[in-house]
C-alpha cells in the first residue's frame, strides 16, 4: 500500500478543484439551493464529457474509464469542500455501485453507459419511513406481476421510500424491495424503476442541508425488473452501503479541511485588542485540535478509499471506522468554524453555515457514528 498518492492522482485533484472552484463558487451553491432540481444541467454535462467524472471508476467494458476508488475519493474530496450541487453521489457512488456489485453482465452494459456519459441520472432507494440503515427497515415486498416466479424480469412494488437523493429527478431508480413472508436479511431484491413510471409519485423533501436534494418515493402498482439474482439483494447491498460510507467519508474529509481553511484565514486578519485572534492561546488551540482531526480524518478515508479500491477483507471494517470518525471530525470543524468566527459566522450571509447543515446532515445520513461504532463492533466480533 502507498500511502502517497501519485503524480497522475494529484493532477486529477488540481483539475477537478479548477473545474469546481469556476463552476460551483459560493454564489451558484446559493442559487441552485434555492432550485427544485438542485443542480445545473450545463455543468453536469460538462462533468461527464469534459472531465468524465460520472465514468471514472465504472470499468472501461461498461462504458468508464476504470480507475478505481482511490480516485474517486480524491473526487469526492474536492467536492465536498465547494459543496458541489450535482446528483454526483447519488448516480455514481449509491447507483452505479448497486448495478455493479447486484448486476448481470447483460445489465451492467445496458445500465452503466448512460451513468457513465452523465446522459443518465440515477439513484439507490432504500431507506423506508423507519428511517432504519439496516436489512430489518425494507419491509417493501416485490410482486411477482405474472402470479408466477418473476424470473422474466415482471413485479410490481408497491410501498414507500424516504431520504433518496435526487430521487425526485432521477431518470433510473434502482430499489431495494423483498419478496414476501421473508424477514432480516432473507429474500432482499434489487430492481430497477423508471424515473416516470406509472403509478410512482416523486416528492421533494424539505432538508436542513438544501445543497444534497432528497425525495419521497410513493410506488403503487409500479413495474420493475428483477436487477441480477432473485434474493441475493442483501450481499450486494451490504458491500454498496460499505462503499457508500467510504465515499461519504471522503466527501467530509473535504469539508472539513475547507472549514479549518477559513477558521485559520480568519484568524490571521480578524483584529482584535489590537493584535490577529490567531494570537490567542483559545484560538490556536481550537484551530490545533481541528487540524488534529482532519489530518486524522484523512488517514481514515484514505485507507477506507484503499481497501475499497482492492476488494480488502478489512472494507467492512475500515469504511464503518471511517464513516463514524470523519462524520465527527466534520461536525466539530463545522462548528469551531462558527465559534473562531463568532457573531459574523451565526449569519445567514456567511458560508460557515452552509457547511455546517452539511456536516450535520453527512453525519446522519448512512448511519450516524453510533450506529457505525456498533457495527464495527459487530464486525469485529465484540
């Protein structure tokens, strides 16, 4: 294992901070914020056949470029510290994975293309109104619609969906459902639903982070085709939502850095009694302890973003360790970001905000570190 990253990944950071830091300032997270769709049209176009972001870890025989998830971390990364407004996370790192890690061959080439090229928008739904990360909150049931077996591919869903993102413009949906009289980690299912199917009802949610959009998903009597083998949808599953946390980690880790960037520029040029904070014994030990945590941080990713890369044994391990330490470190960068700016940093002018409601959100969002520690724990055999 490197625990550098090369010259060729560096420069596809320098690349995609450029794109970002043209595309997605301040001002245009701001006004896509205040969109229904939540992201621009223009740009994701751009993302995908200028710098082939949405094709960069989906294998080259399905239409990507095949790089792997150390790159994607370093993506994602980059997008977490301008709070990139793009349906990003949900096609690439919760759809396109559940189409690689449940999917035929057949599938794979008919579905990844167009998540690849941008052409298509997708996401994962499988969050229900529980509001449970695990197996026992999919209590959606798919039927058969031929009365028989479904092995042609025909059910009907019918149930709800909670907390999808980007579901309300998704073109692709894939849905974690299960067949009936099933229960815990028996008889889960991947299918996927057109975005405009009959008798699916998309509803945006209202979100304390207004920069990742989410919706409500009503099925009722919706068709869907089985995606890759009847019952096996909890492994495939279980291996995405690990992945999800990496990707999700990797996105705090850029946030994080970016919240130590303006608290430690802030106090350079904020006077006080005469002299910068900076100055002061309670600010360098707040900006000491944040860069503590995001240098932390970062190890914890990277080596989530390795394993993951490599189909390590350790992935479900690392990615719940990662998952639950990034989550807080993000949070407390957040929110010293606020207290070393003080009362210009409560305002609604201000992005500290901005990053905060993200960091929150990210945190809860997949399992919040309780729930990650207890898994770990699990997994550990504890």
């Amino acid at each position: 294992m490197n625990f550098a990253f090369s010259e060729e990944q560096e420069e596809l950071r320098r690349s995609v901070r450029r794109f970002l830091d043209d595309k997605s300032p301040v001002t245009e997270v701001r006004r896509l914020m205040e969109t229904t769709e939540g992201y621009d049209p223009k740009v994701w176009a751009q993302m995908g056949n200028e710098l082939g972001l949405q094709s960069l870890h989906i294998p080259e025989a399905y239409g990507g470029q095949g790089y792997s998830f150390v790159e994607l971390v370093v993506v994602l990364e980059e997008m977490g510290r301008s709070l990139l407004c793009a349906p990003y996370f949900a096609s690439v790192c919760l759809a396109a994975n559940a189409i690689l890690n449940a999917g035929t061959e057949e599938q794979k080439a008919e579905l990844l293309p167009g998540i690849a090229s941008g052409e298509t928008i997708a996401t994962l739904a499988f969050t229900e109104p529980s509001g449970k990360w695990d197996a026992n909150g999919i209590t959606m049931e798919a039927v058969p619609s031929d009365g028989g077996s479904g092995g042609s591919g025909g059910y009907t869903l019918d149930g709800t969906k909670m907390f999808v993102l980007d579901g309300h413009t998704a073109g692709l949906i894939v849905v974690a459902a299960r067949s009936a009289g099933s229960d815990g980690t028996e008889g889960i299912s991947f299918f996927t639903v057109d975005g405009d199917a009959p008798g699916l009802t998309r509803t945006a949610l209202p979100t304390m982070d207004q920069t990742r959009k989410q919706a409500k998903l009503e099925f009722s009597g919706v068709k869907a085709s089985l995606l890759g083998e009847e019952g096996a949808g909890w492994a495939a599953l279980s291996k995405t939502l690990d992945q999800v946390a990496v990707c999700l980690a990797a996105e705090q880790v850029g946030g994080a850095q970016k919240c130590l960037d303006m608290s430690v520029e802030y106090a350079k040029v904020r006077i006080q009694f005469g002299r910068p904070i900076g100055s002061f014994q309670a600010i360098k030990h707040k900006c000491a302890d944040m860069l503590l945590e995001v240098e932390s941080s970062k190890s914890a990713a990277y080596y989530a973003g390795w394993a993951a890369a490599e189909d390590n044994d350790e992935l479900p391990v690392v990615a719940s360790l990662a998952k639950s330490y990034c989550s807080e470190a993000y949070f407390h960068a957040a929110a010293e970001n606020i207290q070393i700016h003080g009362g210009i940093g409560f305002t609604w002018e201000h992005d500290a905000h901005l990053y905060f409601k993200r960091a929150k959100s990210s945190e809860i969002l997949f399992g919040d570190p309780t729930y990650h520690r207890e898994l770990l724990a699990q997994r550990i055999g504890i």
